[in-house]
C-alpha cells in the first residue's frame, strides 16, 4: 500500500488494505484483486486508488506504483503489511511451505522496495512502514518459521534505516503482538499438520492457544492503525514501534533474557580474543 500526506502521495503489498484516506492522505490500495478493495469500500474515497497486485509479482508491483505516479504525483510513505501466518514444529513444515512463506512475507517486501525506493530517494523524503510482528524479535515454539521471516524483516529494516537515513527516507518497523483481526483464521494463518508425536509437549500448546484466541486477542485494530499513522507523522520516529501490551511485555521478558545471559557467559565470550 502507498499512502500519503495532505499535498503527497504513498503505496503497500499482497494483503493490503485501504483502511480510510485519513487525515487528507491519498491511498492507492494494493490486493491480488482490486475488486476486494472496492467491495470493502463501496463508497469509494477521494483519494483512494485500488490496483491489482501481488507482491510476488515484480512486474505488477511496478505497474501499481507507475499508477500512484500517475494519479497522485508522488508517494510518501510506504506500507509493507503483505503476508501470512505458518503454524508447525520447524521439523514439520515441508518445504514447499516455507518457501512459499518466504515468497511472500520476505522476498514481496523486497520486491515492493525494489518497486518504491527509486521514488523515495529521487525525492529525498520519504518513509517506509515495515509491518512485522513481536514475533519477528521473540518467537515461540510452533511459529518457528513464519517468527523467521519476521526476523528477516527486522534485519532488512534495520539496515535500509541506515541505508536510508542519509537521503532523509525513514524506516519504521512496527511489532504488534495480538490484534482481533482476520489473522488467526484460516484466510491468514496456514496450519502444518502435527505429523510428528514428539512436538507435542513444544509446539501443541501454541497450536491450541492460537486456535482458542482467535476472535479474543486483546488489541484493537483502529487504535492500533491510528497509532501506525501517528509514528508516520512524528518528526523523529524510532526505528522500532511495539504495539499493545503483551507485545511489550514479549520485548521486555527477551531483553532481559538476552541481558542475563550475556552477563552470565561473559567471560567466556571476552575469552576468544587474541
């Protein structure tokens, strides 16, 4: 999706969706199929622009953004939010499953930047939203692989930040832990069999407590997406935006994992010098 500020313009991925021209943006929505935006919203904005893309697509990314040109002239801010959710042991998830996640969550932000950056940087301003997830800095058993492409995106963020800064571009990567979206059902999050009995005790309690907190997670959607926008429009936004409580309470408990450890094994890790 490519979103933008009163008098600029913006675009984003796969799954998007064109939530409300807010504020005076413009909006060129992007979905596999534009039809599903305009349903969504029947009584289309002003400002809204839905183009059929899907992120896997390079060459229909770049038909989309040509579009946004086209229409609005330029794109401010960038919204990477296409992907979706893999339960399985990382044992049990086939390759072809992984692979495919990967395509999507990882290699179609690397092809929406591909499509978008010549813009942001021919403009010097600009901002890119990674949407990626608490579980992008701390997974947990079960979610092995869908937490690695969310990794993957913190590690890409964090060096586009730096790549990026120089040319007055912003990066934000946002980590939300649990939204009372479409995410936990079958349309969002893809299920690998329990094909293997000795996961039971590691990767079952995720799979149940996924399946029994769909419809129950505790963040509310337009708060959070009225904070996205919020960070957007700060003059000094951090590299990183935790959203909801358990989101935060996931961060603190790994920072502080982290900080034991480091401590207790750092002698041995100050040891390897020459």
């Amino acid at each position: 999706m490519f979103g933008s500020s009163p008098g600029r313009r913006g675009a984003s991925g796969r799954k998007s969706c064109a939530k409300r021209c807010l504020r005076g943006h413009s909006v060129v929505a992007t979905a596999r199929d534009a039809e599903a935006v305009l349903e969504a919203y029947p009584k289309k904005p002003a400002g809204l622009l839905a183009v059929t893309a899907d992120v896997t697509s390079q060459e229909q990314l770049q038909a989309a953004v040509d579009a946004g040109l086209a229409e609005f002239g330029r794109i401010d801010v960038v919204v990477n939010n296409a992907g979706y959710g893999l339960v399985g042991a990382v044992e049990e998830v086939s390759d072809k499953a992984a692979r495919d996640l990967f395509d999507v969550n990882v290699f179609g932000v690397l092809n929406t930047l591909r499509a978008t950056l010549p813009t942001l940087r021919a403009q010097r301003s600009g901002c890119v939203l990674n949407i990626g997830s608490v579980g992008g800095f701390a997974t947990a058993p079960g979610t092995g692989l869908y937490g690695a492409t969310k990794f993957a995106l913190e590690g890409i963020s964090e060096a586009l930040h730096g790549e990026l800064a120089p040319l007055g571009v912003r990066v934000i990567i946002v980590e939300p832990g649990g939204f009372r979206t479409d995410f936990l059902n079958g349309a969002s999050l893809h299920v690998q069999p329990a094909s293997i009995s000795d996961y039971d005790a590691g990767a079952g309690p995720t799979r149940a407590a996924l399946a029994a907190n769909d419809g129950r997670q505790p963040g509310d959607p337009a708060k959070g997406a009225t904070a996205i926008v919020d960070v957007a429009e700060a003059g000094e936004p951090p590299l990183r935006l935790q959203l909801g409580a358990d989101a935060v309470e996931r961060v603190e408990a790994k920072l502080d994992l982290v900080r034991r450890e480091l401590d207790q094994w750092r002698l041995v890790a100050l040891s390897t010098s020459f």
